[in-house]
C-alpha cells in the first residue's frame, strides 16, 4: 500500500504479488523515525545472565481479553525470562480516554493494543504515536507471510506497517439462531452457505414471532439485528450499498441502497413487528429463548456459556439482499509498540508473541475471535466447531473494510448513534432523518485528518 496516502484507511481486498512477496521476506525499507526513538536491533537491555529482567508495560481492555492478555504474558515470561510484561487493563468503555490521557502525559506504554473501527490505529500512525516496524521485521527476520494478506493491507500506513495483526474477523455476518425454537415452529434451519436472502429471513421471523401467554404482548421474537453502523453495513452491502466511499471521504448512507437497508431493518421493528425496538429489547432475550435468530459477529459463540442447557445453537451467514450478496467486512485488531519506547526489541518480541499461532487459536477458544493467520483459522482446535466454519467460508471471501479516511471514526460512530436512535426507537421515518444524518457525517469526513 506505498502509493496510498496517508489520508486513506482503506485497503485493498488483497496486496500486490510484488508487495506481499515484498513484506513476506521482510524487504521493507527503513522508515523515518523521530530521533529520540531507540534504533531497533540494539543489543536486549534485558541480556546477560545478571541483568534485571526488561520491563514492557502493555494496555489492553479488560474482559476476556484481558484474561487472555495475563494468561499469555505469564507464559511469555517463562520463554523470556529476561522480559517482565507489566499489564494496564482498562475497561472497554474507558479505553480510549485512558489512552489519550497517558498519550498527552507521555506515560503510556511499551505496547499496547488499538482497533481498527475506532480510526485510532491509523491516527496513532499518522501521528507518529507508533513505531513503524519495518527495520524491526528485518532485523528479526521475521516472516510476514503467515498473515492473511488483508491484515498486511489493514495495518500498512503510507508504506510501513505500524503493528502486527493480532486478531481478525469478517465482521457481524452471522445469523445465530435457537434451534429448539425453529424445530417446534416447524422450520428448517437456514442454509450453512448463506445461500437465503432477506425475505427468507422475514418469513422465518414472522413464524417466530409469538405472543406466548396470550396478553395481547409479544414476548418472542424472531430477530434480533444489530443497530450499530458496522452491523448495519452487513444489510447495505447485501443491498449494494456503503455508508463510506472507497477513499473514506463522501458520506453514502442515504444512498438508496444503503436507505433501503435501513428501512428493512426499520420495518422488521416497527412494521412487521418481529424484531424488538431498543426500548421493547431487554439483556439477554436471545440466551434466555425469547428472541429466535440474532446478528452478531464471530464472538456471538460465546452465548453459549450463558444458554446452558436451554438451547442447542446454530449460526449461519447473514442473508443476501437485493443485490445478491452476502455483506461482510473485514476487522482486525493490532498490537503496536510506542515510538517513544526505550525497549523496542523486547516489545517486538511481546507483539511477535501475541501474533504467534498459539495464541491466536487460544484467543478464539476464550470466546473473542482467531488470530489474524490461516494457520489459526484452519487449526483443527478450531474447526471441529461447525459455527467456527460458517465464519472461515465468510472470510476467504470477506469484504474488505471502509472507514472515514481521516480517522475520525469516535466522531462518526457518535453521529450515527444520536442520529440514528430516533428511528431506531420508530420516532422518525428513515426517508425523513437519514438525509439530515448523512450531512452531518459529511462535516466529520470533511474535516483535516486528525
């Protein structure tokens, strides 16, 4: 990606042949770092027999990947004895403005992980918040080439790449659903290649859709999709649509594919009635049989541990809309170094440890999602889940991923949040307030890269 500009996030749904043999045998040219940065390719800090272990001080959220973080430094540590991992976890929802704290103070850490749909990962870089690992990735030797080529694509920014894919995914391109709930009812499961479509699924949810105890109040649905923009994208792709152009800079939501796709979503709500609005949906409807289908993405496995015995669950792609297609989109979340660190070879060591094999097969095993690498997502650990294997099919064929070109993806997720709540809640009509909605994500996309 050396010809994109450091405006554009997107990237390409596959790299060059000459690129990609490029990066797989480490061929980067050196990247220009600021002078205060430590060389890569120093002699380890940490080295020789009586020196004090090299400290790494790594961020990440809380949760189960936090656990899994702790799990796997503990294990680092024992094949590294002259590293220490220090870990700084934080909640989800305070991530990100810890980050910025610790960036304007310049405390942060060693490494650190960062998402992609946050736009934070290419802001960090253009930034230069992150280490470029170019002369790292030569000096160590380091082989590239066990990446799908679309995390290489993901992580590059103006020609270098600032991270090593940790994980990926294909975004909220699965259908779960309570088989219990559709034998009873009389219906099929849906087809494992996703070869339905939208109305297939309407009907499947009007079958599904019951008022149990005979109040006059549904209290079983039949669908439960996702509200947010990148769940949302998955119903505009299957329709033909984007919410982004290619370059990230023009606002395409109330483009009439997209709008079509938000006024299915609406009418499953608020027309049909077989879907819950925000304020009819209560936690945990789907795990306790209430809801008979439900979007999510690969981590939506993980309902399992709260069904218990109560239902067998089952998972298919999303269905095809008008234009013939299954949506999905390409995610990855990376593990980076910070340009200021006084460490960067034993932190590469760390980032190489969390992109290595095993802990990409035990991160999905946790019940997030595979490491960014074939050789996880085709591990027999991992395939011998039928679900595991609707969602490698989606991603051999993934859509690739489209973001606000200049970074500011917390702005636009804000945007579409409050703007899209009064239709959510069936207040406004989409045809109405998506115009309005879409201009004032233009002004975020017209904004300098931040």
């Amino acid at each position: 990606m050396g010809a994109d500009s450091e405006e554009t996030i997107m990237f390409r749904a596959g790299v060059s042949r000459r690129k990609f043999l490029q990066w797989s045998g480490a061929g980067f040219g050196a990247a220009a770092l600021a002078a205060c940065v430590p060389a890569p390719g120093a002699p380890a800090a940490g080295s020789g027999a009586d020196a004090e272990p090299v400290v790494i001080r790594f961020h990440g959220r809380t949760g189960v990947q936090g656990d899994h973080f702790i799990e796997r430094a503990r294990a680092f540590e024992e094949e590294n004895p002259g590293i220490t991992i220090k870990e700084e976890l934080f909640p989800h929802a305070e991530y990100h403005q810890k980050m910025e704290v610790l960036l304007a103070g310049q405390t942060i850490g060693d490494t650190f992980w960062t998402v992609l749909l946050s736009g934070l990962y290419h802001r960090y870089a253009n930034q230069g918040v992150l280490l470029a690992l170019d002369d790292l990735i030569a000096s160590h030797e380091y082989d590239l080439g066990v990446f799908f080529p679309e995390s290489l694509d993901a992580a590059s920014h103006a020609g270098s790449l600032y991270s090593l894919p940790w994980i990926c995914h294909p975004g909220r391109v699965g259908c779960y659903y309570n088989k219990q709930l559709l034998a009873d009812n009389g219906l099929e499961e849906p087809p494992a290649d996703g070869d339905w479509t939208f109305e297939d699924l309407l009907e499947y949810a009007t079958v599904l859709t019951q008022d149990t105890d005979g109040d006059g109040q549904i209290d079983q649905f039949g669908m439960q999709p996702g509200r947010d923009p990148w769940s949302l994208l998955v119903w505009s792709r299957g329709s033909g649509g984007e919410i982004f152009d290619e370059e990230g800079k023009t606002s395409l939501l109330d483009s009439e594919e997209t709008l079509s796709a938000i006024r299915f979503v609406y009418d499953l709500m608020h027309t049909h009635n077989v879907a819950p609005s925000p304020d009819q949906q209560t936690a945990d409807m789907f795990v306790s049989g209430r809801i008979g289908m439900a979007q999510s993405g690969y981590w939506g496995q993980s309902w399992v541990n709260r069904i218990g015995d109560r239902f067998e669950l089952g998972a298919v792609p999303m269905p095809k809309g008008p234009a013939g297609i299954n949506g999905s989109m390409y995610e990855f979340d990376p593990a980076c170094i910070w340009a200021g660190s006084e460490h960067p070879d034993e932190a590469f060591e760390w980032v190489k440890w969390l992109a290595n094999q095993e802990t990409g097969i035990r991160i999905a095993e946790a019940g997030s999602v595979p490491g960014s690498r074939p050789d996880v997502w085709e591990h027999e650990r991992l395939t011998k889940s039928p679900i595991h294997n609707v969602f490698t099919n989606i991603m051999y064929n993934v859509l690739p991923y489209r973001g606000p070109g200049n970074f500011r993806g917390l702005e636009f997720r804000d945007a579409y949040s409050n703007g899209m709540d009064p239709i959510w809640l069936g207040n406004e009509e989409p045809e109405n307030l998506v115009p309005e909605l879409s201009a004032k994500i233009q002004e975020i996309l017209d904004k300098p890269a931040s």
